[in-house]
C-alpha cells in the first residue's frame, strides 16, 4: 500500500505529491491549493483492492 501518490496540476502543470489516508475510505475527493501555484483543485483519491492508488485531479 502507498502512503502518498501524485497528480499533475491542471493549472501550472507541476506534480504535486500527495499523503494518503487509507483510513478515509476507498474513494475521497477534497479540495486542495496548489503548492505552487496556490490555485484550489478538486483531488480525487481511488484505493483498488489490491492497495493501489489513484489519484487525480480538476480545477474546482
């Protein structure tokens, strides 16, 4: 199992590292501010299983 995965940013295009709470449930969806670019994204977050990770995200 992965304790963090990451998502290209559709905003600057950065990858932007993310922690995984396995606790929060096999599909999540949050909304985040770029690191870099402090714009918001709504971030998917997918657990398989098999213990992978899916994640993803969109401008919010």
């Amino acid at each position: 199992m992965q304790d963090d995965a990451s998502y290209i940013c559709d905003a600057c295009g950065e990858e932007i590292v993310v922690p995984i709470d396995l606790s929060a449930g096999e599909e999540q969806e949050y909304i985040e501010d770029c690191p870099v670019c402090c714009r918001p994204s709504l971030i998917h977050v997918e657990v398989d299983e098999d213990g992978d990770v899916r994640v993803w995200a969109e401008p919010s």
